[in-house]
C-alpha cells in the first residue's frame, strides 16, 4: 500500500513539475540549463516514444536519420554508422547539417566506413574534422597575429621592414593597409582543406543510394535545400572569417540539430546528437542562446535520440565507441520495424584519390592569369600539385588571396586577388672586415600580365658605400624567362687591421666598382634553371703607394655567361639542412685596364663548377659534402692554350683570378692563398643547430692547379674553421675562427694563436 501511495504521489509531483517547466519554458526564449537537461533526459525520453511506438508495430514505417553538428560529432556519428551497418538497421532517408552534412554525403553514395575513416584522418583535412572553425572563439585555421612581433625582414640583409598594400578607389584615391611580411600559411591549409573535402566528394562516381538531403536556413527558420556537393560544403563550419560576423558562417549554427521540420505520422525519426548530454554548453553568448533553444525544440520531438550522456575522453576512439553503444542501447525501440534489415555491404564501393587535378583560371582577369598559371607544376599529382602551387604563389606579397574550388570535372577553379605592395626596409650588417654599415632599401612589386619587382637598395659605413638597384621581370613570354637588370655603384674599404696579413705588394686598400649586369634566365622545371648572364664593369682600385705610386688602376671587364643550376631543396650552400645542387658555369671575359697605359688582357674562356649534398640524419644534425672546380684559359699563338695574360700588377692578378669558396668566411675578401686560374676544391662540413642556434665546422681541401705565384702556401691547401651562428628570419650573426695550412705545416692546426677570428653580421655579398 505504502509503495502504491509513493509512486501515486511521484507521478503527481512529475506532472507538476512538467506543467512548471513548460509554462517557464514558454514565458521566455531560452530555459534554464538545469530544465533543459531534465526535459531531455535521453533515457526517459528514449523509453517514453520506444514503448509508444513499439506498441503499434509497422513495416511500412520510413525512417529518417537525422545528423546535425557540434564538436566531434564526425567521429560519433561514424561510430552510429558503424552500428547501423552493425545490426542492419534500415535508413530510408538522411537530413543533414554541418558536419552530418558531409559524413552523410559520403555514407549514401555507399563509401565503405573503413575508407570514411581513412578520409576523415587524412593530413590536409584531419585538423578540421569535427571543429567549428567559424566560431568567433575558434581560432584553429586561422594565423594568429603578436601585436608584440618585430616587423623582422624574412631573409636578406638584417632589416625592420614595413609592407603596404596599395589600392585605388573610384576617385583616383591611393590607400595604403598594412600587410604581413610572410605568407598567410593558414590561408593555404584551409584553402587546400576545402579543396580535399570537396575532393572526397567529387571522386565518389557512384550515384547517390540512400535519399539525403541537407537541412539549412532561411530566415531563422530550418528549410531543406538539397544535397548537392556545394550545399554540403557551404554548410560546413570552415569558410568564412570569424572577423566578419555579419555572414552566414555555416550551419553549425543553423540549424545546430538536425531535426524533422514537421510532425509525420508515417516517419520513425532517428535524431543523431553528438553532444553529450551531461556536457556544458560553451561558445560565445551568441552560440550558448541558439545551442540551448536547440535543445529545447530537441526535447520535444517525437521519434528515437541517440545521444550520449557523458564522454569524457577526447580521443577519436572514444567518441567512435560512444556513437556505437549510444545507438546500441535504442535498438529496443527498432521493434516498429517489424523485423526489417538491410545489409549494406552489398551496396557499398569504394573511390580512390583523385589522380591529377587540372586548374582553372576563368575566374582570373587577364592582367594575372598569365602569371599565376606558371606557378603550377604540370608534373605534380594528387594534392601534392595544389599545394605546392599556393605555397609558391603566396611567396610573392603582389597576391593578396587565394582560394581553391573543385568542379566535378576534376577543374580547380583558381580565385586570386593582386594589389601593389611596396616595402620599405631600414637595417645593417657589417663584418671585422668591412666594419659596420647601415643599410636602407625601397622596393615595388606588381602583377600586371607579368610579375615586376623594383629594388632600391644601399647602404653606407665609415668607409664603404653602394647603392644596388635592380629590377626582375618575371613570368615572360611562354611564363618560363624572366628578365633581370641591375647596377652597382660601390666603394668598398676593407678596414686596416684587416688587411694586416696580407703583403703591402698583394693589398687591396679599396676599389670602387661601376658594374652594369643583365641576366636571361629560363625556367626548365622547378629544379632546372638555365641563364645568360652579361656584366659590363668599370672599377678603380687603390694600391700600395710605396709599389705602385698615387695612380689608381682602372679596369673594364666585359663577361657574358651561360649558368645552368639543378636544385633540389633549399638555396643555401653554407647552411641548407637537406637536398643537393648543382651549379655550372661557362663563358668568356676580357678586361681592358689603364694604369697611365692603356692595355687589355685577351679573351679567354672560363669554366666552373659546384655541387653540394646536404642531408639530415635528425632534426638538430646536418651534414655536407661538396666539390668545386675551375679552369680559365685563351689561346695564345705558339703556345697552345695556356693561362690567361698577367696584368703586371699582382693586385689585379689576384683580383681576377678564380676565387674559391671553401668556407663561409673565404668569401669575404681577396685572398691570394684561394686564388687561382685552376683549382679544384672538396668540402665537408657539419651542424649541431636548433631553430636559431648552431654549432658549425667546416673543412675543405684545396689544390692549386696552377700554382699561383702570388700564394705563400703550398698547391695543397686545407681549411679549417669552426664557427657559431645565430638565425632568426634575415637577423643572423656568424663568428668563429678560421686557418688555412698546407701539408708542411698542417700541424699547426692545433695552434689557437695562428687562426684568425672573424664577425660577420648579415648575409651578403660583394
């Protein structure tokens, strides 16, 4: 009696409190968190319809799956997929938004549920699978800006640097808006990120199998749309800006649930909700106001909610096993169905990868599609074609966007934005053998059928001075020449102390250079260069008085020359952490000279080469070995082919010899020991480094061909030094010590006293 008295009195207490929440629920928009937990308590709710609908069993029942959006909810509604498959549970149809949207495009047209999953984890698309990038709060997919970070030039000479992007309005107005200095990477991963979900979807030949369609929004109000592949791309939470709030960002918001939009007596409805039930509700007030009035229309609908009420790892895994047992424990309420099964894996087929992508550019204006066209590698397949191409592309600043649609042709439509952008950079560099040197430079660059860049570059020391100027042309003709042209106007000083271990007969005190250079460069592939290069020179050099008297010695060498380079990885001879190279050259020179009498050395030819083989057996340890050699000779009658014609001044002798580049410091200067009409040259060096810092040796062994009279050592030379180097985008500070023995006197090596100590700031070149 007593426990008949007790339930009587629970169910009054029960109704009662449903009346209360109901009338509160309707005297305002949003309930409380706590009555809206208690009116979808997923098993009461799940009992109530199950024991309902079980109680009138019915074959001829449609069933409806519904799959909405939310954090992870790919991953559950894999695991219910696996459990439809699992028991035979027949769907009729799928209504889907946001994320279900696209898991279910995928399992109606009968992809296997292994190859489902394989897609969700592939590289280009797995960091996006199951987040709302579109939220306001979500700042995954986008880069994040340190308002405390120095504008610090990418490479080059160490410099601040300052990028505008340049637009004109209607009224001839010039505007200028700030623009980052390096390439918006983020930009690249969700571009390419779309492009592989669409992707997924486009390769998918077989026709869709289960009718699907996807439920969005008009007016605040869930309407379906259809199932095309754009409106289950549009309805993923990935695509536009969380900085612009005023666009429809996707419909993880609207609808959050997918849910029927009217009540069907012949639908048994399967609503899929990823979020736990016992999980916060977060976001923005904005998304925690619609997830709550979500939940509340979700407590009121009729048909089977497969939800979980609790998850508490946020491993793939878990949420997979949640989507599985949630549907599993519902399999009660399938007893309507009046025994129905159905077996999916006859239906199923899967797709493989597209193969090769083959870009569009209509979208294009005529000013740019025949630039950004030739940053697209024919050779390169798969996603590996679309990747490289934005990544090559958003190097030059001139391209201010990028986006990548799919058609389902297999054409990607390219979609890219240009603006004039003109930098302005103010820095230094200096060495212990040129001293400090300020350094400014102004550059332009544009798009305009061809790529044009303008550099105004100079800097000035204590001593030294030079202004750089130089303009490329890019993008030429059938997009492969580009068109090079430059000027050097410098006065170079090497400081005294410098000079010190030189002979007074063999210095150099300074020389002043007035050198025109035009170069036509070829892009074979994006390995292979070839190019003409002519440079027209007009140089002063300031000798040794007590040698040479007050005159200044002038030379004019005039040398064309075909250069052909095979790279494979990063530009860099000294400091590359992978890949090889190969570079040749070959050409002429002759040089007219004046020193009171005006003379020329006859044309000779010259050849020379360099490779180098880099490579990374770990992160932190890299290793080289390179070989370099060269060889000048003319044509001198009686005599055959012997070396080219003495100046008479030793000074010039050395000058315009060939000057080795055994190490990084080697090239600083003139050096007599490394100077010479024919040599060859090995070298091996290592690194022990991290991101900015390295610990570096480098060795080489020398052989003078020629023997070079102006050189104290021996033909057989070898080279020792051991440096540090700090790196941080063109900031970069190289010092060390540095020998140079025969075999006479290789044993001096182990003498700290007989090295030369060296500083060097920047990365430049003379």
């Amino acid at each position: 009696m007593r426990n008949g008295l007790g339930k009587f009195i629970a169910i009054i207490a029960l109704c009662v409190t449903g009346a209360f929440s109901a009338e509160k629920g309707s005297a305002g928009n949003v309930p409380s968190l706590d009555l809206l937990k208690a009116s979808v308590d997923s098993i009461a709710a799940a009992d109530t319809v199950a024991r309902a609908v079980a109680a009138k069993p019915d074959s001829s029942l449609k069933t409806v799956l519904y799959l909405g959006g939310g954090e992870r909810s790919p991953w559950f509604q894999l695991g219910v997929f696996y459990a439809i498959e699992e028991y035979g549970i027949p769907v009729d149809s799928v209504v889907a938004t946001s994320w279900g949207a696209w898991m279910a495009a995928l399992w109606t047209r009968g992809v296997p549920l292994d190859d489902i999953q394989k897609i969700m984890l592939d590289s280009a698309i797995a960091p996006f699978v199951g987040h709302d990038l579109a939220a306001p709060a979500n700042k995954a997919g986008y880069r994040e800006v340190d308002s405390y970070e120095l504008p610090i030039s990418v490479s080059g000479i160490p410099s601040m640097r300052k990028r505008f992007a340049l637009t004109m309005d209607s009224a001839f107005s010039v505007h200028s808006d700030s623009k980052s200095l390096t390439p918006d990477s983020m930009q690249v991963v969700r571009s390419l990120a779309k492009l592989r979900f669409q992707e997924s979807l486009y390769r998918q030949r077989s026709r869709i199998q289960i009718p699907f369609a996807v439920q969005s929004c008009e007016s605040g109000k869930a309407v379906v749309v259809g199932n095309s592949t754009q409106e289950v791309i549009a309805s993923l939470p990935l695509w536009k800006s969380p900085k612009d709030s005023s666009e429809n960002v996707s419909g993880e918001l609207c609808p959050y649930y997918a849910m029927p939009i009217e009540d069907n007596a012949q639908e048994l409805s399967i609503i899929v909700v990823a979020d736990p039930l016992r999980a916060p509700i977060v976001g923005d007030e904005r998304t925690r106001l619609i997830k709550q009035h979500a939940s509340e229309i979700l407590a009121s609908q009729p048909g089977i909610i497969v939800r979980a009420h609790t998850i508490l790892d946020t491993a793939r895994a878990a949420w997979i096993q949640s989507g599985f047992t949630s549907f599993e424990k519902q399999l009660g309420s399938f007893k309507v169905l009046n025994g129905r099964r159905h077996a999916y894996s006859a239906d199923q087929k899967g797709a493989m990868p597209w193969f090769k992508f083959e870009p569009s550019y209509d979208s294009l204006s005529s000013e740019v599609q025949n630039a950004v066209k030739s940053y697209w590698l024919e050779s390169d397949t798969g996603m590996v074609a679309p990747e490289n191409f934005a990544l090559n592309l958003l190097q030059n600043p001139a391209y201010d966007s990028l986006d990548l649609n799919m058609r389902p042709s297999g054409h990607v439509t390219v979609e890219s934005s240009v603006k004039p952008v003109v930098d302005f950079a103010v820095g230094g560099f200096g060495s212990n053998a040129f001293g400090p040197n300020l350094y400014g430079e102004a550059s332009v660059h544009y798009v305009d059928h061809v790529e044009i860049e303008l550099v105004m570059a100079g800097f000035w020391g204590e001593h030294s001075y030079g202004f750089r100027p130089r303009l490329n042309i890019s993008k030429l003709w059938n997009r492969h020449w580009d068109l090079q042209f430059g000027y050097d106007y410098l006065k170079l000083v090497p400081l005294k102390g410098f000079n010190g271990n030189t002979h007074r007969w063999l210095r150099i005190l300074s020389e002043e250079r007035s050198d025109l250079m035009m170069d036509l460069l070829y892009t074979v592939d994006s390995r292979q260069r070839v190019s003409a290069e002519f440079r027209f020179g007009s140089r002063y050099y300031d000798l040794d008085s007590a040698y040479y008297g007050n005159r200044e010695m002038k030379a004019y060498p005039v040398s064309p020359m075909l250069h052909y380079r095979y790279l494979n990885g990063e530009d860099d001879n000294w400091f590359a952490n992978n890949g090889y190279a190969l570079n040749v050259w070959g050409g002429f020179e002759s040089i007219g000279y004046d020193d009171g009498i005006i003379d020329v050395v006859p044309i000779y030819w010259k050849l020379l080469a360099d490779a180098r083989y880099t490579i990374s057996p770990v992160r932190f340890v890299t290793l080289t070995a390179a070989a370099a050699g060269a060889i000048e000779r003319y044509h001198d009658e009686g005599h055959g082919y012997v070396s080219p014609k003495s100046f008479d001044k030793p000074p010039l002798d050395v000058a315009y010899r060939q000057h080795v580049a055994a190490t990084p410091w080697s090239t600083e200067w003139y050096n007599p020991e490394f100077s010479s009409h024919e040599y060859a040259m090995v070298r091996l060096n290592g690194g022990l480094h991290g991101d900015y810092l390295g610990a570096w040796i480098f060795g080489a062994y020398y052989h003078d061909f020629e023997n070079s009279p102006f050189a104290d050592l021996d033909v057989d030379k070898f080279v020792f030094e051991p440096a540090l180097r700090f790196a941080y985008k063109s900031v970069t500070l190289y010092a060390g010590l540095s020998r140079v023995v025969d075999y006479g006197t290789f044993g001096d090596l182990t003498h700290l006293s007989g090295y030369n100590y060296f500083v060097r700031v920047g990365d430049y070149s003379f």
